[in-house]
C-alpha cells in the first residue's frame, strides 16, 4: 500500500503526481502574470507516499503529517472505491457535507483554494456557493480572477443588463485569464441569489515593477496611493516562496527575493480588499467565500494571515485536490518545464510546522480502490 511500504505502486506515484498539481497556484494561467507561476508541489511534505514510519520528532511537526496519513486511511478503508470526499485535517476523518458546512457557517470567511484549469474544482465551488447562499446568512463573493476595475460591469451583469459574454468582452477577460468560461456557473448563480462578486486582483503593473526591482524601488508616495503603507513581510512565508519559487533554470537569488516580495505584497492587497468590504455597512453580517489558487492559502500563510493581521475573524481553508490526469510528455532534461511542479524533499517542508489546511477535498478515484491494497511483500 502506497501509503505505508517502501515502494509506492504505480497509481500511488499518480496519485501523488495528481495532489502535487493540485496545490500548484495555477498562476500561468494568467497571460499576464508579473512574477512565474508560484508551484508547491510536494503534499508529501504531510503524506509521505514513498513509505518509512514516522520518526521520532517534535510532536508540533509530526501532527500534520500523522493527522493526514490517519485521515486517508479511514477514507481508503470506508468502502468507497472512489476515494471521494471531504477530510479534516485536523481532526483526522472524512467529513459530510452537511457536517462541513455547519462549520463553515460558524466562520465569517471560507477561502477555497483551486488550481485554476481543473474543471471539477470549479465545479465543487458552484455547489459551495448554492449551499452557503441558501445558509440565510448575506453573502459575499471574492474572486481572484476579477480586478476592482470590473466591478462596474459586474454590477451591471448581476442586475442582468450584461449577458457573461458581453461582461467578459466589456472586461477583455480572455486577455487576462485564458480559461474565463470556467466561471460562467459562479457568476451565473451569483446573480440569480443577488451575491455581490468583488475582484481581487490589482495593480498588475506595480506588481510587475516589485518582481523586477524590489519592494524598495517603490516609492513612499507610489506606496500611499496603492494602499500599502503597512506591509509586513513574514519571514516564515518568504522563506517557504524562496524555497518554491525556483522553477526556472538560471533565475538569480536576488530575484528570487524579489518575487518573494511581489507575491506577498499581492496578498496584503487582496486582504484589504477583504477587510474593507466586511467592515462596510452592508458587509458587517456577511459571510466572505474567497476564491484563489491554493498558493495564496497553503498553510494558513499568505492571504489568509494578511486578513488576520487586519481583521482576526474566524476562517477556514479549504483546498481542491486535482482528478488523475495523463503525465505529459517530459521536456529535455536541461530544461524545466514552468506548467510541471517542482520536486521538494518532505525534510525541506517541516520548518513550517502548521497543517496545511482546514479540509481537503478528494475527487473520485484519486485514491486506489480497496482491492489494490498488497502487502509489502506482494509490492517488492
């Protein structure tokens, strides 16, 4: 079994390939991203699917590893073969979805994080927002892949006056994010529950301009006028993007730090936007479902703490595993391929110490069936 003996089986090895671009941040979807594409690959930082029993360290570090192989476990040995389903990850077990969003309920911001291309997870999003919208509690939808510019076209779609085409061509979406008609349910059951949808993303060019330059290249008036006067950089998330971002042969330390930077400042950003719709007078009851790529949420660090740094409102993180999907062909090994995720040793992950999330959410047969169970002898 992948899960505990030393040789992995060859739908363990797809499995892991399959949850490695699940938490990928999908950022090359974007035609015009200012940094590369952010890619954590490695869920084996929590699972370790290559085998070996736990050794013995701090009992704050082993918890998520622990907590995440229990909880597959009993989802193996449930009797479903498909593998489908939402986990706690920190109490360990499947979760239903009424029980799921009881809890999140009781939160006043969900974060659910996608990678951006996989159509099931947009999907599980639509059903997400009916069900939190039929709770009776207000609601308000986050959208990474919308800008503060688009809203008067929103407002104009959610009154029904722009059908989704002529909202995307008022907004020239297609030139920003490639894959645009996988949000036409989410906008579409938006406005038949009269949600209002904020955009996120912004200013692009300023982002741009810290990947190239630096944090420092921005000046105390250019820094007024965006709104980020407070910016507290988290050693602990820089140090996790430093170890992330290397995905392209050749790229310098400097910039490295460089894009670091970017993509935290991207987050404060988007966790004003969050705060300040909550804090106004129509948001101050309101339940916030935040829709990113997981990069932006994995392990509570990023958006979520920007948010928390602003507003300390309860939250929960959720985060989509990817289906199977058919390995693409390798590129040349002297070059490395910026869609692929980058490998990262389990060892190199545990500074971090934190679960990775709330819940995660399984698709169908993302996990084998019960009858592929062998014994370590039978795998060898």
């Amino acid at each position: 079994m992948a899960l505990f003996f030393r040789r992995p089986s060859r739908r363990g090895r797809a499995l892991r390939l399959s949850v490695r671009r699940s938490l990928s941040d999908g950022g090359a979807n974007r035609r015009d991203s200012y940094p590369p594409p952010i890619r954590v690959g490695n869920f084996s930082a929590l699972v370790p699917l290559s085998g070996g029993v736990l050794k013995k360290v701090d009992p704050l570090l082993s918890l998520p590893r622990a907590v995440v192989r229990l909880a597959l476990f009993c989802l193996l040995c449930s009797g479903e073969a498909s593998g489908q389903g939402w986990i706690d990850l920190l109490a360990g077990d499947p979760v239903s979805e009424t029980d799921l969003l009881s809890d999140l309920r009781t939160a006043r911001i969900t974060y659910l994080g996608e990678m951006h291309t996989a159509r099931s997870h947009h999907r599980i999003e639509e059903q997400l927002l009916s069900a939190l919208a039929s709770g009776g509690a207000p609601l308000f939808l986050f959208l990474e892949m919308l800008e503060p510019k688009d809203e008067p076209f929103l407002s104009r779609f959610l009154e029904g006056e722009l059908s989704f085409e002529e909202f995307s061509q008022r907004i020239d979406w297609a030139s920003r994010w490639s894959n645009y008609r996988d949000y036409r349910g989410l906008l579409r059951i938006a406005r038949a529950k009269r949600i209002p949808i904020f955009g996120l993303d912004g200013p692009v060019p300023l982002f741009r301009r810290i990947a190239r330059r630096g944090w420092q290249s921005i000046t105390p008036a250019e820094r007024e006028r965006a709104g980020l006067t407070r910016i507290r950089f988290d050693p602990l998330y820089q140090r996790l993007l430093l170890l992330l971002l290397p995905i392209h042969p050749g790229m310098t330390r400097s910039w490295l730090r460089r894009a670091a930077e970017a993509q935290e400042i991207r987050d404060d950003w988007m966790a004003q936007r969050i705060v300040s719709a909550l804090r106004s007078s129509r948001g101050k009851d309101c339940h916030a479902l935040v829709l990113c790529g997981a990069g932006h949420l994995r392990f509570g660090l990023g958006l979520p703490e920007h948010v928390a740094i602003r507003s300390p409102l309860p939250h929960r993180i959720l985060l989509l595993v990817a289906p199977s999907q058919t390995p693409r062909i390798r590129a040349p090994s002297s070059i490395r391929n910026p869609q692929q995720p980058l490998p990262i040793p389990h060892a190199a992950l545990e500074f971090i110490g934190r679960p990775l999330a709330d819940y995660l959410w399984i698709p169908p047969k993302s996990l084998p069936a019960r009858k592929s169970f062998r014994r370590d002898s039978e795998s060898r």
